[in-house]
C-alpha cells in the first residue's frame, strides 16, 4: 500500500464525483496526475481547472469531496476553491 493511499483514495472519490461532467481526456490527465506520477496537487489543480473552464457545474456534495481532497494535501483553501465558489459553478 501506498504511504500517501488515503490522499489518493481522498483525490480519486473527488474526481469520481465529477467523471461523468468532464471531458474524458482531461479526466485521464487529472487521474494520471493522482494515482499513477505522484502528484495529487497537480491533478486536483488539473480537475478544478477542469470544472472552472468549461462551466462545469457541481453540487454541494461534489464540492466537499473536492475541498476533502485538497484539505488532506495541505493546500487549504487554494484560489481554485476559491474561483469555484465565486462563480457560482456550485
């Protein structure tokens, strides 16, 4: 098992969430970045991007998977939470 398993599984719930509403290629890249290269932050960044430049909308609970997520990396509430709560795509 991975060390860091539990932030992956955390990463991987949030991005789950949204499978069905994003782009497949895009949800590939967000999926690589978390599960196979390593770097979590970088596909949530990639996942919350996502969401913020195709207008994808989210619900409340989505938006907690995703907040649990980038919580569990240390990243509090990063710009891209941020963005997504101002321009109402929950």
């Amino acid at each position: 098992m991975h060390v860091h398993q539990h932030r992956i599984d955390l990463c991987n719930q949030a991005l789950d969430a949204v499978r069905l509403a994003s782009p497949a290629d895009l949800f590939g890249d967000a999926y690589d970045d978390i599960t196979h290269f390593d770097e979590r932050g970088l596909g949530m960044e990639v996942l919350i991007d996502q969401l913020a430049e195709f207008e994808i909308q989210i619900n409340c609970e989505q938006f907690g998977l995703i907040k649990g997520a980038i919580d569990s990396l240390s990243l509090d509430e990063c710009d891209r939470l941020v963005y997504l709560r101002e321009h109402e795509l929950i």
